[in-house]
C-alpha cells in the first residue's frame, strides 16, 4: 500500500470539485468558529468580573440584607467596626438618578457612602477631593463624579465646585475619580458618590440594605465574617434574612456558574459540529456512488479494502481538518474583535482552539468511517457493472 499515492488520489479528489468541498467543509466551519467565538467571549466576560471583584481585595466582605421590613438602622452600622478583625465599613445606598448640568443631561449610578467607601472599592480621587466624616456627620450636598460622567456633563470644563442636580436636589461637585476603566458590567466611570447621610434623606429612608465590610487581613476575613453573622443573627433572630458574602466565596460561586454557561454555549456550539459531521457523511456516501466503476477499477488491478478505505477516510479527514482551520482561524479574529467592541479582556485560549480542530478532525474521521468501509467492501465485479 503506497500511502503517498493514496493521499494523492485523495487530494485531486477533493480538490475536482471546489465548489462541493466548500460547502460540505462549511458546517465544520461554522461549527469550529461558533465554538471558538462563544467559549472565548464566556471566559472573557467571566475573566473580567473576576478581576473587577478581585480588585477590591480578599478581605472585603459584603452584607446584604433581605425584604422590606428587614433593614438595619443606620446608626446601627457603626456597630459593625467594634467586631473583631474589622477594618473599616461602608453603608452603601444605590439608585440610579437623571443627572443635569445646565443643558446637558445623563442617567447614571447613584451611590451613596460614607468616608470609608471609596478606599475600601478601590476608587482613587483625580482632582479635588473625596468624601469626609463631616460631610456624611452634617449630610452635606457634595458629589464625587466619574470620568465619563464629568465628561458627559461638563465637557472640558473643570467641573470642580459646579453644582450638579440629581433628581432635583442640587450637589456640588468637589472631586472626580481616575479613571476606573470598563468591564461587562459596563463603563465604571459613570457614577456619582455622594454621602450616604445625603440620600438616604433624599429619599426619605433611614434603613440600610447593603454594608461593605473590609477585614484587617485576608487571613482574618473569616473570623470577621463569622463575628458579623453572629451580630446579625442576634440583631434579625432569623438567618434567612441577610447573606453574608466574603470575596473567595463570591468568586467561587462565580466561577462555578459562569463555568456551566461557557460549558452549555460551547456544548450548543458543538452540535453545529455534528451537523457538520452528518454533512460529510451525507456528501462522501454520494460520492462513493458516484465513484462506483473507478473503485471497481482499482480493485480490479490490484487495490487492496485498505488502500480504498483510506483513501476515502484522507478525504473526509483533510475536509474536517481544513475546515477546522479555518473556523478556528476566524474565530480567534472574531472573538478579539467581539471582546473589544465589549469592553473585556481577551486571550488567546490555546487548549480551546486545539480542541476544537481535534474535535472536527475526530469528526471527519467518525463520519467519513462509514462511507470508507462501504466503499472497501465493494466487489470489483458488481463495480463494474454498475450504471
């Protein structure tokens, strides 16, 4: 058996009918690509939520607190930094608000804290200045503004100490963040930071649902977790109504439902393959009938079941083995263009492109096998004779 000779055979079979093998490698293309696309925009999206919420630090901590009746008073909150292994707290208050500067108007979030919250997220003052203990003490009308914000609103004019209207309570703007840059969240830099003493009297509350907890270490995150649920227990005297999340937590239960949705979209994507599959199976059975009197030809001088079931399975395999190419190929360009226009990170996932080329190459060779067998077993006589 000349293997060389074969191949040949196979390829200027392939290659005879351009048109054909196009479309028949076309549901591997598909497939390949939307496997590519779909498993790289999923660990992108997942990738990026994980560095947002690992920004903030392993130790911070975060309350939540449940139902409409369930809260706890804001004096109540300071309760929370004489608990072991705490740091520093936050009342968070969050709403989204039409925001207007003269003529100019936009529609961002609203969040309110205390002193403590713009160190404990993360957030770094570029001009002016940032919230101070007098400033939630007295509910001063002050407001920290985003980039996008400040540029949405006030263009290139130097918005510090320009009064803003929120919802039409009047704030004066005394400090602008760095920029925070994007996530598939969206754009971290349109927000507002007001004092959380502020709105809640905007909005006519004294009840805290949401508490941001930074532990003195992240090996004390914990027993500081453990303190709070103990607080909280003895404050509710029921447990369901509160959730205490430590940042490890949240990024495990992240990871292990954003690890299901890209396992489902790249399941979903590989059934596009198999279709590609059930094509190639389809297009190589018509072409062993149409082949019919030249296998009967090449058995009839000597060919041998194996030179003709390798032949036929070169073909299905060099057309699911180009096509993955090019899917994969086209994929990875796709993918960098779609998590750009999004705004998460991208990387080249290596094991996710081999993958799928082994995939769709095991694919070729699954469906071609049989044809190939089909086409081996003929009888050089009843090929002969057929019309």
């Amino acid at each position: 058996m000349n293997i060389k000779s074969v191949t040949k055979m196979a390829f200027q079979s392939i290659l005879s009918n351009k048109m054909r093998t196009f479309l028949t490698m076309l549901g591997i293309i598909i497939g390949v690509f939307a496997v590519v696309v779909l498993i790289s925009i999923g660990q992108g999206a997942t990738s990026g939520v994980t560095e947002s919420i690992s920004s903030m630090g392993s130790n911070i901590i975060s309350v939540n607190v449940f139902g409409r009746r369930e809260s706890i008073k804001y004096r109540d909150v300071s309760a929370f930094e004489k608990l072991e292994g705490v740091k520093s707290v936050t009342p968070v208050y969050t709403t989204s608000a039409t925001v207007k500067y003269d003529l100019e108007t936009t529609t961002v979030s609203i969040t309110g804290g205390n002193e403590n919250y713009m160190s404990i997220n993360n957030y770094e003052i570029g001009s002016g200045r940032a919230i101070n203990p007098i400033d939630v003490d007295y509910r001063n009308k002050v407001a920290i503004i985003g980039l996008t914000t400040a540029e949405d609103l006030f263009g290139k004019d130097n918005p510090i100490n320009k009064e803003i209207s929120i919802n039409g309570e009047k704030y004066t703007v005394v400090g602008v963040l760095k920029d925070k840059g994007s996530s598939i969240a969206g754009d971290s830099n349109e927000i507002v930071i007001v004092p959380v003493t502020s709105l809640m009297r905007q909005y006519n509350t004294n009840a805290i649902n949401s508490i941001t907890v930074q532990a003195n270490s992240a090996e004390e995150s914990v027993s500081a977790k453990e303190n709070i649920e103990n607080y909280l227990f003895d404050y509710f005297e029921d447990e369901d109504s509160y959730r205490v999340f430590s940042q490890d937590e949240m990024l495990e239960t992240l990871s292990e439902v954003t690890g299901m949705l890209t396992a489902m979209l790249g399941g979903i994507a590989g059934i596009s393959l198999l279709v590609g599959g059930i094509g190639i199976m389809n297009i190589m059975l018509v072409t062993v009938t149409e082949r019919t009197r030249e296998i009967g030809v090449r058995k009839a001088i000597g060919a041998g079941r194996a030179n003709i079931l390798i032949q036929f399975l070169i073909e299905s395999s060099v057309m699911s083995g180009v096509g993955g190419i090019i899917g994969a190929s086209s994929g990875v360009a796709a993918s960098y263009v779609i998590c750009n226009m999004m705004g998460i990170s991208y990387a080249i996932n290596i094991p996710v492109i081999l993958g799928a080329f082994i995939f769709s190459l095991a694919v070729g060779v699954f469906f071609g096998l049989y044809p190939a067998n089909k086409a081996s077993k003929l009888k050089p006589v009843d090929a002969l004779r057929y019309e």
